[in-house]
C-alpha cells in the first residue's frame, strides 16, 4: 500500500457523480410531506380526538393532507431506507476493496446502532412521534433477511398489506369494554397534561412530558397496538424498497416500464381510496360489519402504498437519465442530509408551537398547519441545507453517523 492510499476505501463518501440523483430529491420531497403530517401533532396534544371542521379552508386543508400526504411519505421514506440498505450493502460487498460478508454485516449494524441511538433520545425527549426508531428496529430485522428470496419479500410485502385490516377486526377481540373505556381516560389525562407541557410549560417540562409519552408508548397495551401496526406499515415499504434495490430497478427498467407502472400505480390508488371511502360512508347497519371494516381498513393501505409507488415512480421518470433541474437542487440538497434535516424539524416545529417558544400549541389548524410546515422547509431548512452542503460534503449529522460507523471520513 502507498504512503497516500486510503486505508479505509470503503468508508469513502459516494463521488457526486455516481449518487442517484433521484434518491436525493425524493428524500428531500419526503422531508417535506413528512413535516406536513407531523406539524398537527406540534400543535395539538396526539391523544386528542379528531374534531370536524367548522371553518371551510381547514375542512378542505384536512381532506387535501389525508388524501395526498397521510400515510404516504413514511411509506416513501421506508421505500427510500430499504432502497439505501441494499445500495450500501452492495457498495460494502464489491469493488476491489471489498469488505467480507461479516464485515459488511458489522458495518451496518453500526450504522443502525447510531440511528437507534439518536432515536431513542429523539423520542425520548424532543418528539414522541419519533420514526427513527422503528426505522433502526425494521434495518437490524433486514439484516437478518438480506438472504431471503424475493418470492418471501413479495409474500411478506403482502402480508404487511393485509395486517393493518386484520388488527381492525382483532381489535375487538383483544381489548375488552372496560379495556377501552379504561385507555379512553388516560387519553384524556394525557391530552389535559400535554397542553400544559407542550402549551404553557418550559422546555424541561415538555422532555419530561414526552418521556411520559415514550414509556406509555412502548408499555401499554394499547400503546404497544398501535406502534405494531405502526411498525407493520414501515415493513411495507422498506422491503419494498430492499427489492427495487437489490433488483437494481431504479437503473435497469426501462422508461415504457416505469411509464406503466405509474399509471398503474395511481389508478389503484384511485379505486381504493374509492373503495375506502366508500366503506367509510356505508350504511349503519353495514358500517360495523366485519366485512366492512376489514375491505375498508385493506383499502385505505392499499391507496397509500399505490400513492407512495405513483410519487416515487413520477420523480424517477422525471429524471432519469438527467441531472437534477435548477428548480429541484435545493430538494436534493436537502434530501442528502436527512437525519439534520428530520431533527431539524422538531426543533423548528416545538420552537414555533410549543409554550416555551412562539406559543402556537392549540392555536391553529390544518390549513395554518400546512403554510407553517412548507413555509419551514422552504424558507429555512432548504437555505440552510444549499448553504452546508456549499461547504461540506455531509450534513453534520451525517457525519457523525459516517464516523462512528467507519471510523475516519473525509469532511
């Protein structure tokens, strides 16, 4: 080896031209529709019950963000975790500088100790609607299914999709009356203290209230039912994601191909949300029905994961084979620092909402929810990204989690 050789090629950051132009700006859309679906729980208490919409612009705001963003962008994310997974997995394994399969194994498993780490602090007292950690948990189950064939993802990929209906109709069989009765008033005990925290305390009081939040989560019965279902629709896009890369569809479809599965894509998307809706205004001798609930909770998955596909599939044929347009720089920008630009978010969004901040908790809705989310990411999150990436190669998170994963990087 030469004095000047790289004694860890491996760990070397991805040359501007051979990243995919296209992961960047999807990460960076993500960024964006994520923030939109996470804003309402910086304003309100998570434990509130949904309430209609009395002002027009905020009944039509809502519909919009559950018709194009609810759902969506975490299964977008977890396509683009699982795609990254394979991507980096693949990088470890060949060149000339090869790790061995064990090595590679470690490696990553680093990387998703650091994440689950950051994670678990994320949660534990910024933001109780933390993602980080289910995406560090589904990474290490990845690991252990890297070998599998693609027939049992595709069977997994179903299963995820049919399990979220089935815990519809388990629900009732699980929880008793008094079960929920009982978890209705804790709601309400938790609605009555987040608004004290999150609306009028200091910023120790609202770490401390979401600590509470974090432990109830991962400890109650309830609590553990819903983060399994949570955990169940990240699965879905992750594996979906671990299969587009490892087959190296990104790349190797053509554009006839990918042009018919977007309008594949969103016509699914169309019927089920039709479907969906429709289960939801059924009749109400019908409504409760366990047919009914079961097809309409299938729907609703199956339009969000249809709508996810259609989105990354219009960002794919829009530039492939390209460089990124001038008007799109600033989202890839900011879709190569993710992890920065995620925790960003909740510092921005418990700045502007909570009590120790601007104090807009409990003072807003939807539509003034969406302008604060895209006015966030617009003006100060896609500026800042442009302005360290003109300087350094990596967000400053991404750094750390490069260095503790591979040891020395280039800045």
């Amino acid at each position: 080896m030469t004095a000047d050789a790289d004694p860890n090629p491996i760990a070397r950051p991805v040359p501007p031209a051979e990243r995919i132009a296209a992961l960047d700006v999807l990460r960076g859309f993500a960024l964006l529709g994520i923030f939109i679906m996470n804003m309402p729980g910086f304003t309100h208490s998570l434990f509130a019950a949904p309430a209609p919409e009395t002002n027009g612009v905020d009944a039509f705001a809502a519909a919009l963000r559950e018709l194009f963003f609810a759902g969506k962008f975490n299964l977008l994310f977890g396509l683009l975790f699982g795609i990254g997974f394979a991507l980096q997995m693949k990088r470890l394994r060949e060149g000339s500088c090869a790790a061995a399969p064990r090595r590679a194994n470690r490696l990553y498993a680093r990387r998703l100790s650091f994440l689950l780490f950051v994670g678990v602090v994320h949660a534990m007292l910024l933001w109780a609607g933390d993602v980080l950690v289910v995406y560090a948990v589904l990474g290490f189950a990845l690991l252990a299914l890297q070998r599998a064939s693609d027939r049992t993802l595709l069977a997994l990929i179903a299963v995820c999709l049919v399990l979220p209906a089935l815990s519809e109709l388990a629900r009732t069989l699980f929880f008793s009356l008094s079960t929920e009765t009982v978890a209705a008033f804790e709601y309400q005990q938790f609605e009555a203290s987040n608004d004290l925290a999150f609306g009028h305390g200091s910023f120790f009081d609202a770490a401390l209230e979401t600590a509470r939040i974090f432990a109830w989560s991962y400890s109650s019965p309830l609590g553990l039912f819903a983060y399994a279902a949570f955990y169940v629709q990240m699965a879905t896009g992750i594996l979906a994601g671990f299969l587009v890369g490892r087959r190296d569809w990104i790349d190797s479809l053509p554009a006839t191909t990918l042009t018919r599965a977007q309008r594949r894509a969103l016509g699914l998307a169309i019927v089920a949300t039709a479907l969906a809706t429709l289960g939801l205004g059924a009749p109400a001798d019908l409504a409760g029905s366990s047919a009914i609930v079961f097809l309409g909770a299938l729907a609703k998955t199956i339009s969000r994961a249809a709508l996810a596909a259609f989105y990354a599939l219009a960002v794919l044929r829009l530039l492939r084979g390209r460089t990124v347009p001038r008007w799109l720089r600033p989202l890839a920008a900011a879709g190569r620092m993710p992890l920065t630009n995620y925790l960003l978010q909740t510092l921005l969004a418990s700045f502007v909402c909570y009590g120790w901040g601007l104090g807009f908790w409990g003072r807003t809705g939807p539509a003034t929810e969406t302008l604060l989310a895209i006015a966030l990411f617009v003006g100060v999150q896609l500026p800042l990204s442009c302005g360290w990436l003109a300087r350094f190669r990596y967000g400053p998170l991404e750094y750390l989690w490069r260095r503790f994963t591979y040891g020395a990087v280039a800045r």
